[in-house]
C-alpha cells in the first residue's frame, strides 16, 4: 500500500507558517531544558541516595524541594509546544498518537503518578528513610517511561512509511523501535538529562555559596562533574545517531542538508567548552556555553524533521486562511502569563530564602 493515501488532509492556518514554527521552537527549548532539569536532578539524586543509603544528603533535599515545580513547570511548557506543533504537524502526530494509542493516553496515568510521588518524596521531617530512595526510583523510572513515549510518538510522526504496520496490529500498541534511530535518540535526550540536571545542581549550590551558605558546597563539584562527563557520553550518542541517519540526509546538495549538517557541527563544537568549563568547576560559563549547544541542537532535531518529512509533506504546504487577530490575542495573553509565571516564581523564592533564613 503507497503509505502517501494514509496521510490526512490537513486544517488551514490563520497566518503564514513561520510564525508557529518559531513559537513552536521557542517553547520546546524550554520545556526541553526543563525537563532535562527534572529528569537529570532526580536521577543524580538517586544515585547519591542509593550510594550513602538514605536521601538525606543536600542534594536530595533539593531535588525534594523543587521537583513538584520542575514538573508543573516541564507539563506546562510541555502544552504550549503541544499546541504549535498540532497547528503545524497535527495530521501527522494524530495519526501517530492513534497508532501508539495505549502508550499515548497512559502518559497521563504515569505523570500525575510520578507528580504524586514527587509530593510523598517532598517530606520536610524526612521520615521515609530507605523509602524515599524507593520513591525516587519510581519517580526516575516514570519519567524515563514517559519519555521513551514521545519520542517514539515524535519519532514515528516522522516514519510515514511505518504506518502501514497498522492493518497487521490495529490495537494502537505500536512502537518506533524498529527505526534504527529511535534508541540513540532516546539515549541522546536522557544523557543529556544527566548533564543538565547535573549543572542544574552545579548552578544551584554556586548561587547559594554566593549567598553565603557553604552548606553544599561539595555539590558544585559534584554536579560539575556530572555534567562534564555525561557530556562526553553524550558526543559518542550523538556520534551513533548521526551514523543511524538516513543516507543523504546530510547531502551537500540541499540547503536544508548543509544547515543540519552545519548545526550538528557547531553542537558538536560548543560543546566541548562546556566540558572543559564543566571539568574546571566554572559553573556560570559552563552554563551559558551548554544552553547555546542546545539551542543548536533544537535547531538540527527541527531541520532533520523537516528532511525526514521532505518526500511527504512541508509545512509551508500548508492552506493560510488569514485571520490576525486570534494570534495578537494569544502573544499578548502569553506574555502576561509569561509575568504572571515569573512573578509567582519570584514570590515562591523570596518566601522560601526568608524561612531559610528565619530557620
Ligand atoms: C513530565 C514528563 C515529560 C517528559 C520526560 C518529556 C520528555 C520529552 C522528550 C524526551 C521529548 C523529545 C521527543 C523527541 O523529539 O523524540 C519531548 C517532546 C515533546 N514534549 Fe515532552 N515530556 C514530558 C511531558 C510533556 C507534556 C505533559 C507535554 C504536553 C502537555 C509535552 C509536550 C511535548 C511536545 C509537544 C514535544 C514535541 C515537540 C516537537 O516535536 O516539536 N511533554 N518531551
């Protein structure tokens, strides 16, 4: 069957592509960084948990405090390029969704069970002893799972030519794992969990040591270094996924081709002083150095998006209905929310260092 009948017509748009395409980009950049934040700081806090036999260490503490708004924060910036990515893509990752459906609508069950979990784990006397390091591997597991969900849902939106499998399994229990880029891809997004989440650490305890409070100052060492090293795991992932890339993707010959080729590259080179920043304990420049990587990176996913799509469908395809209006209203209510959100972030912090500092 010539798998180009299965795909849907799509919706018309109110107003050109590039507009979604760039909320799109912008919003997944930072639900991404969120989430490496929440899954990375959990596992780092998981494996210190497991090594000294309970979660009493700085880490865990913190990773306790923070985790409930790492995942309101991660789901809700999850939605915004949830609502772009439908606009833009929508006739192919309902099909997808359709297709993995079980895997699909289980999410919701395993987010608000990991979000329950991370309120159990949240206890201030710290009563669960040996339990919370169960809690937390509940936790890391559930967050790994979801994330094996989408991107095999992302991964097999781009794999038109897998969907035929359907008419052989109809019970909405397929996967991408035969796509031999869907496992490096998966490891690609948790290694660099590990590393955020480890600078995330790194990050935090520096502000506190600037604060004066040298209580956790071993962490900045700790989360620097997990960082730096999963970072160089991460080069030879990315290195395996590159290898795992359809032949002629990379082609000179096409523009599209050229930039991904040219966004790996520069990834690949910025992030090498991230390591180096990583391995000296410069957690600030480590920072900045890393969030241009990922920036690069959210760039070459898109473009390599676009080229596995190519044959099938382009975005610019897409029938504009033009209609202004509904897009003014929504920037000007996001950048509302968008204070709303930093002023409630601010109030939340301000709070906490004046009972930090009142205990
Ligand atoms: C809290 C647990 C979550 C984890 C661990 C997680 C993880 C991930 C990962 C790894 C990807 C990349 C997939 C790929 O490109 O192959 C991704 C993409 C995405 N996530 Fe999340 N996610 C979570 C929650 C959510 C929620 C609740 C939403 C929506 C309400 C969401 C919306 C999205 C969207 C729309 C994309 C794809 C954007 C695009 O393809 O441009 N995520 N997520």
């Amino acid at each position: 069957m010539d798998p180009a009948a299965l795909l849907p017509v799509p919706d018309a748009i109110p107003v050109p592509w590039g507009w979604f395409h760039a909320l799109l980009l912008l919003t997944f950049l930072v639900h991404i960084l969120l989430m490496n934040t929440m899954v990375g700081s959990a596992f780092i806090a998981l494996v210190s948990s497991c090594r000294r036999g309970s979660t009493a260490t700085p880490c865990s503490e913190f990773v306790s405090r923070i985790l409930p708004f790492l995942i309101a924060f991660t789901v809700n910036f999850g939605v915004a390029p949830l609502l772009f990515v439908q606009v833009l893509y929508g006739h192919l990752l309902s099909t997808s969704s359709i297709l993995m459906a079980v895997y699909w609508l289980a999410v919701i069950g395993l987010l608000i069970s990991a979000y329950t979990l991370a309120y159990l784990f949240q206890n201030p006397a710290n009563t669960l002893g040996l339990g919370g390091v169960v809690v937390l591997l509940l936790i890391v597991s559930l967050f790994a799972a979801i994330a094996f969900v989408f991107v095999n849902n992302i991964g097999m939106m781009q794999n038109i030519s897998s969907w035929s499998r359907y008419f052989a399994q109809p019970k909405g229990l397929l996967l991408n794992l035969e796509d031999p880029m869907q496992l490096p891809r998966y490891l690609h997004f948790l290694t660099s969990s590990v590393a955020v989440g480890g600078l995330a650490i790194a990050g935090y305890f520096h502000w506190q040591r600037k604060r004066g409070d040298w209580g956790g100052m071993d962490w900045i060492r700790i989360g620097c270094r997990w960082f730096s090293f999963s970072t160089m795991v991460n080069v030879l992932i990315g290195l395996w996924f590159l290898f795992t890339l359809p032949q002629g993707i990379l082609s000179p010959a096409t523009l599209d081709g050229r930039l991904l080729a040219a966004t790996l590259a520069g990834g690949l080179v910025l992030s090498l002083p991230a390591i180096r920043a990583g391995l000296s304990g410069r957690v600030v420049p480590a920072i900045w150095w890393i969030l241009a990587t990922v920036i690069l990176m959210v760039v070459a996913r898109d473009l390599l998006r676009r080229a596995l799509l190519a044959p099938w469908f382009n975005p610019s395809q897409l029938r504009v209905e033009p209609s202004f209006a509904p897009l003014v209203l929504f920037l000007v209510i996001l950048v509302l929310g968008m204070g709303l959100i930093g002023w409630m972030a601010l109030f939340t912090l301000r709070g906490r260092t004046k009972n930090g500092t009142q205990s």
